[in-house]
C-alpha cells in the first residue's frame, strides 16, 4: 500500500511538472501565432497595394530602384555628413 502510494505521488508530481511545461510551451506558441498573424496581415495589406494602387508601385520604382519618368531631371546633393576639419601642420 505504502509503494503504491509513493508511486502516485512521484507519479502525480510529474505530470504536474508536465502540464506545467505544456502550458508554458502553449504560451509560447500563442505568443509566436500572435506575430505572425500580424505579420500575415502586414504582408496582405503589401499585396493589396502592389495590385491595386499605382502610386504605391511609383513609389517602390523611384525609391528603391530609383527609376525616374522620362524627362524628369535628377538632382543628386552630396551627403549631410560631418565636415572634416583639416590637421594643422605642427
């Protein structure tokens, strides 16, 4: 009787232990589930565009491949960098 009653307390606490980790595991999960519906959403709202709206399209062509409409004009300025200061001669 005592052998049985140990083996269903060592039993008893395992699977609590276990369910313990399932459900921290399951939070996790959710977690991650949670992200990427947002980022499947995100990604349908940039389709949707893509299909539908050709100022959005413009837009992707002249900033990151910079395309241009025939006959406009380019005007490149060189960058807001810091300016060096020259080292005066010792």
């Amino acid at each position: 009787m005592v052998v049985l009653a140990v083996g269903l307390a060592v039993f008893g606490v395992k699977e609590s232990v276990r369910a313990w980790q399932m459900r921290r595991d399951m939070q996790t999960v959710e977690r991650e589930l949670g992200t990427l519906r947002a980022k499947q959403a995100e990604l349908t709202r940039t389709v949707d565009r893509l299909r539908n709206d050709p100022l959005y399209i413009e837009k992707l062509a002249r900033e990151e491949m910079g395309m241009v409409r025939e006959g406009e004009t380019v005007l490149k300025f060189p960058s807001q960098s810091s300016p060096q200061i020259p080292h005066a001669p010792r």
